[in-house]
C-alpha cells in the first residue's frame, strides 16, 4: 500500500504547485484535488489505510474481470466457436463464484467494522466539545471550560483579510489542544445538518432532539476547514467550519482570553444572522 500513498503524495504536490496556490495547509479543498486531505488524526489516519486497502482490492477485481472478458471474448467468439456449446450449467463454477464473493466480503468487512467502532466513541476524552447547529451558522460549547459558548458564522467577502478562505473561514474559529482526546457532542435547534472536517475523519449529523457523539484527537497545529455536509435549507452552502489547533499552552491562554470576549456575548448580532438568512434571496 506504500505505493498508494506515495503517489497520491506526487500527485497533491503536483496539482498544488499546478494551481500556485499559497496554502500553508492542505486541511482545505485545493484545485483539482482527486484525494483525500493529509490526516490530521489517528481516525483520519485508519481511514486512509483502509482507502488504500480498498483500492488495491477493487483493482484486482477489477482487473480479473476484465482478462476473464478478454478470455471470452476471444475463446467463445462465433468464428472459434462455429458450433455453440449447450453446457447450462457447471457446479465447480457456480460454488467458486458464490464462495470468492463471500470470502471477499469478508475480508473487507472485518477492518471496516474495526473502523467503525474505533471511531465511535471517545475513550478516556481529556474535554469535551459541544456543537449545536442552527440554520445557518453553529454553536460551539466548552462545558469543560465554564461553559464557554460562542457561534461561529461565515466571513462575508467584505469581511475576508490576508489568511482568510472565502466560504470556509469564520467570524470565530473553534479552538483545540493538539494530542488532547476530545469528545464531540452533537445536536441542532431546528432540522437536520451534519459536522464534517476531512482531515479530522468526522462526519456526525446533528439531528434536533438527539445528542450524537464521536470524537477526534488533532496530531498536528495548524488551522481545518470543513463544512456542514447535510442539506439543510436554501444557505446549506454557506455553514463553514473553522478550527484552529494550537499547542496545549496556546489553548491555555485562549481560553482567559475568550472567557472575557464572550462573556457579555452569549447570542450572536442578529444583523448577522439577519445577513446569513438573505443569502438567498
């Protein structure tokens, strides 16, 4: 599987240096990208493995279907085959191509289930991160940290600085310690929406009425985008996801900061959320 990875790895280099765009980081969609983003978790990480598993299996498939279809073709032709043979059935055959399946299924059902309780739930979770989901912005929640509470809307282009990703950057950006196991808990205040970063492996709907859980342990500093991935109105487009992962001594000091900036803010400006609304229209 190693030449899996190395060639998606020449190809991302290859189509960034194409497209010339100055990222510093690929936790965002770049032009003419064909793979996954780098993994920045060990969920991530799991899923990319199985990704290349997933890959080598269908190509070998793949290409035995296609020589079995070469092989009939030229075998079974009318000019080879001037006199058709009436053989209807073969048992040898018919056991083969309903236990290879079976077996084949197997095998990739086994790491896929392991994948699928591993990330589940958190393990020991060292804080926990509540998001609420409202059209068309969310609610994030730190009842770690005193309940800081704060939502997160879109930079309007008007608003967008040096550094800032139009669509994907955020009035105010989630912020993690890296190496911390965090438990994400999710709900919404009115229809269904789903939170999903890429590079973190996530992709949780957050469905009113019902508190979902998974989590993630971001591996390395730097800033993710991701966006909500269920439909959800005429603005689903437009409900970003920004989160800054920072060193432990980092978050430490945005917290006292951010205590103090939304102290006095428990709801967002309703101008703005007046603006996210005529999106549309």
């Amino acid at each position: 599987m190693g030449i899996f990875k190395w060639l998606a790895a020449m190809t991302a280099g290859f189509l960034a240096a194409l497209g010339g765009g100055g990222l510093a980081l690929a936790a965002q969609p770049t032009p003419w990208q064909m793979g996954f983003q780098p993994a920045a978790s060990p969920v991530m990480e799991r899923v990319d493995g199985f990704h290349d598993f997933l890959l080598v299996v269908i190509t070998v498939i793949s290409i035995f279907v296609l020589i079995l279809m070469i092989y009939v073709f030229v075998k079974f032709n009318a000019r080879a085959n001037p006199t058709p043979t009436r053989t209807t059935h073969n048992t040898l055959i018919e056991v083969l191509w309903t236990v290879i399946p079976i077996i084949i299924l197997v095998v990739i059902a086994v790491p896929s289930f392991k994948l699928m309780y591993y990330s589940d739930r958190a393990v020991d979770a060292e804080m926990t991160l509540k998001v609420a989901a409202n059209q068309f912005f969310w609610t994030y929640e730190y009842p770690d940290h005193d309940d800081l509470t704060f939502d997160a809307i879109m930079l309007e282009e008007e608003e967008l600085k040096d550094g800032d990703v139009r669509l994907l950057s955020t009035d105010n950006a989630v912020v993690v310690p890296v190496d911390t196991t965090i438990r994400l808990l999710l709900t919404a205040n009115d229809v269904i929406h789903a939170w999903a970063v890429p590079a973190f492996g996530v992709k949780m709907d957050a469905v009113p009425g019902r508190l979902n859980e998974t989590w993630f342990r971001v591996t390395k500093e730097g800033t993710y985008y991701g966006q909500c991935s269920e439909l959800c109105g005429a603005n689903h487009g437009f409900m970003p996801i920004m989160v800054k992962a920072v060193s432990k001594e980092e978050f430490a000091a945005w917290l006292v900061q951010a205590k103090k900036e939304f102290a006095a803010d428990k709801h967002p400006d309703p101008t703005r959320i007046a603006s996210v609304g005529l999106r549309a229209e």
